[in-house]
C-alpha cells in the first residue's frame, strides 16, 4: 500500500478534526494538505498513521488557531462558521454519530476554549481517543488531559440549552419558518418566534447585516421584514442539510447569499444563526 492511499484512508478523520478545530473549511483544507506535505516525508517511518496523522493536523490547527486569534478578533461583526454542505452528494463522510458535533450552536461554544483546550476536548469527547492519545497528541500527561477535558465540559455545558430539540423539531419549525418567509406572512412569523430570540448574522464587513446580536421578537421581526423587501425576485429559499442540521440556503438566481440554521425552544424558534458573509459561501457557488 503505498503512502497517498495510506494518507487518504485517513484524510476524513484529519478533515474532521480541523474543520471542528477551526470553524472553516478552507482552512481545515490548507491544515490536512500541510499534514500530507509532511506524511509524505516521514512515512516510512511512522508505524502508527492515524496517532501520527492526527498528531500532525492538531497541532497545525492550534498553531493556526493561535496565529490567527488577533485576526479573529478584529472580525467585523458576529463570526459564524464556515457553512459545511453535509449531503452524500457534497461528498461528506462523517458517521451520523458525528452530527452533534458539527452543528453551528456547537462550534460557536468551542470559542469559549483556548487552542489547546479544545484539541483535547474534540479528540476525547468528540473522536473517542484515549486520555494516553491525547496526551501524546498536546504534549500533556494524561491527569492534565483529564483535568482539560472536565473544565470544557463544564463550559460548553453552561453554554448549552437545557432542552435539545430533536431533529424532527428543528425540521418542522425550519419548513414553517421557510413557508412563512416564501409567503411574506409576518403575522405567522411573530408567531413563530420566541419573545427572546436572538438573531446571530455573519456579515464579516461585507455584507451588510447587523453587526451585533439582534434580540427580542419585535426587532428580529423587523429586520427579517427590511431583507424580504429588498431581496431581489429571483431569491429562492431551499432546506438543505448543512453541518449536519435542517438549515435554509438562500440564493438570488444561482448566486447565494446566505445560510441560516433555527434553534427551536418549547416549540418556537430561540436562536437563528445567519451566515451572509461572501467568503464564506463558496462551497454553494454554482458549479462550472
């Protein structure tokens, strides 16, 4: 077997673990090609691919994550994840068990851990290493690991609801919030959404959007009515399962413009996260 199909046996996990790590796919895609690079020159010596390769990834993506903390704290406005498409036709690979881990209100929570903080939390919780793996992988002995992985638990735990809607929920609520939207009917919107929702909106400076967290039913109404106005005829509003969640691509023509995902709570909508930012929507451009 030589060393390209070795790597690519393992290309899906490394993937895997950078997009989690990063937040961005071009970026998990730059890390798993840098991890190849060096695969390529120390292969025949490596007796362990996987511990090997998934030492290598999480490693380039804490130094990535550590070099690009100042950039991502000038973001202008809301930063969101890089929408994923999680369709078999996308190419995704992921087990089904993996979903949870990708979802949006996820990956916003892993902010609140530093680099290393979150490697060990995703290999432990995440891809089910042994504390000795993540250990070696961090360069920590195992009792740090354990210690590491107890504190993020408790912090994404803080951030989490306390009910989970279950996907069933989140695709009903998404359909009738769509069909809402397609009609323009404002009156079933307000209804729909929770007198505390909060709006989040990934504009990155470019597109303009809020760029602050909208709360309260009124004003979220308010600005979901100024984009139906202004949304041009050709705007179209179709489900689609995107990091591994019911989510709604909106496209004017071939074009998107955007992406967003509800989280229900007691059987409105709680939070909406909206991804407009051009940069980070070319995976949904059309293709030539």
């Amino acid at each position: 077997m030589d060393d390209a199909h070795v790597f690519n046996q393992h290309r899906p996990l490394l993937f895997s673990i950078a997009y989690r790590m990063l937040g961005s796919a071009a970026d998990a895609d730059d890390m798993v090609q840098e991890a190849f690079l060096r695969w390529r020159e120390a292969a025949a010596g490596v007796a362990h691919p996987k511990a090997y390769l998934s030492t290598v990834v999480s490693r380039l993506c804490i130094d990535h994550l550590r070099s690009a903390r100042v950039k991502r704290e000038e973001y202008v406005g809301v930063w969101l994840p890089e929408p994923l498409l999680t369709t078999e036709d996308a190419g995704f690979t992921d087990a089904a068990s993996l979903a949870d881990s990708l979802q949006v209100a996820f990956l916003v929570l892993l902010e609140s851990l530093s680099p290393t903080e979150r490697a060990v939390f995703l290999l432990r919780e995440v891809f089910d290493f042994t504390y000795a793996e993540v250990a070696e992988v961090v360069g920590r002995n195992e009792a740090a690991c354990r210690q590491i992985v107890k504190r993020a638990r408790d912090r994404i735990a803080e951030g989490r609801p306390r009910f989970s809607a279950s996907r069933e929920q989140k695709e009903r609520l998404t359909r009738e919030f769509v069909r809402a939207c397609g009609s323009g009917d404002l009156d079933r919107l307000i209804r729909l959404l929770s007198k505390d929702v909060v709006l989040y909106s990934d504009g990155g400076g470019i597109a303009g959007t809020a760029r602050k967290p909208i709360y309260g039913a009124a004003r979220v109404l308010r600005l979901i009515a100024a984009l139906l106005r202004k949304a041009p005829p050709s705007t179209e509003l179709r489900m689609a399962d995107v990091n591994g969640q019911p989510a709604v691509i909106v496209t004017a023509g071939p074009w998107p413009a955007g992406v967003f995902w509800i989280e229900p709570m007691d059987g409105c909508v709680r939070t909406i996260y909206m991804v407009v930012n051009p940069a980070k929507l070319k995976a949904f451009l059309p293709r030539a």
